[in-house]
C-alpha cells in the first residue's frame, strides 16, 4: 500500500513516543547512528503569549525525492510498492549529495558516513501495517494515508502547515 506520514501539528504533544517506537523498530541505538525521526519544538509569538507547536520529523518520502535525483551512485531509490524512499548502504559513498538536495534537512548519516534514514517500516507497510511511530502515537497526530488523487494537496497543506509555524 502506497502512502505517507501527515502529522496535525495542532494536536502533537511532543511526547517522542514516536521516536522511541522508531528507534525500537529500527534497532538504533544512539550513540552508534543516527535517529530517523526528531522532534522539534517551535515557538510563534502572539500578541501577549507564545504559542509552541511541536513537528515530528522524519523523511517525507516525497513523490519527486530530491535526494535519489542527486545521488551519483543511485543507492536511493523510490519503492514501487510501498512508496518509500529506501537506500541501498553498499551503493551509498557517504557524499552527502542527498543531504544537500533534501528541502528538510533529513538526512542523517552513520559513523562510517553512509546514509541512513527513515525506511517507513516498509517491512510493515507491505503487510498492511502502520509504520511504528504511527502506531504509538497516543493522540493519533501523525497518521499514515494511502496514497490517492488527493496526496498532492494533503502533503502541500501538511508542508505549508510546518512552514507556517517557523
């Protein structure tokens, strides 16, 4: 099933318990490599207070992917199945090429440079699943959609909506 993360900035706690089920799921630890997904705090001010919304971050897994389009050895590249952005670490160089053309700063890199990032637990995806940070999220703020005629304007609102709140 085709699809992708939307995330209601309204309702996010910025509790991390999607990170956590990231980490989990994808067996990181830490100190060894990267976290596929982060949470950012942002603070607007108002007229007589501050209003701090919380954005989960992880790939976007975009249609066009940027980042497969600049990798010189091809090591990303977009599943027909699923939809997900998957690199191949034997092909990655450790360039960085990709992190240059990622619009949102996602690519992450290992202790021997090769990139590695969000997979959309694709490994689920295919069965049917929610990615695991889907699937925790205790106030349902980030939700997985199947793709459909209306992914182009639900990613351009959930992107402009992330904007916005910088």
């Amino acid at each position: 099933m085709k699809g992708n993360f939307f995330l209601d900035i309204d309702i996010c706690s910025g509790c991390g318990a999607c990170a956590v089920a990231c980490m989990d799921q994808n067996d990181i630890n830490l100190v060894e490599g990267p976290a596929f997904r982060r949470i950012y705090q942002v603070e607007k001010e108002l007229d007589s207070s501050v209003a701090i919304r919380y954005i989960s971050m992880a790939c976007l897994h975009c249609q066009d992917s940027p980042c497969a389009v600049a990798c010189p050895t091809g090591a990303i590249i977009k599943d027909d199945l699923t939809g997900a952005v998957l690199v191949n670490e034997d092909l990655c160089i450790g360039c960085h090429s990709c992190a240059l053309a990622c619009p949102f700063g996602v690519p992450r890199y290992s202790q021997d440079s090769k990139l590695q990032k969000c997979n959309l637990c694709v490994e689920r995806v295919e069965y049917g699943l929610e990615p695991a940070c889907v699937r925790t999220c205790p106030v349902k703020a980030l939700t997985f959609q199947p793709a459909n005629d209306a992914m182009e304007a639900k990613e351009n609102k959930y992107i402009g909506k992330i904007v916005s709140s910088l």
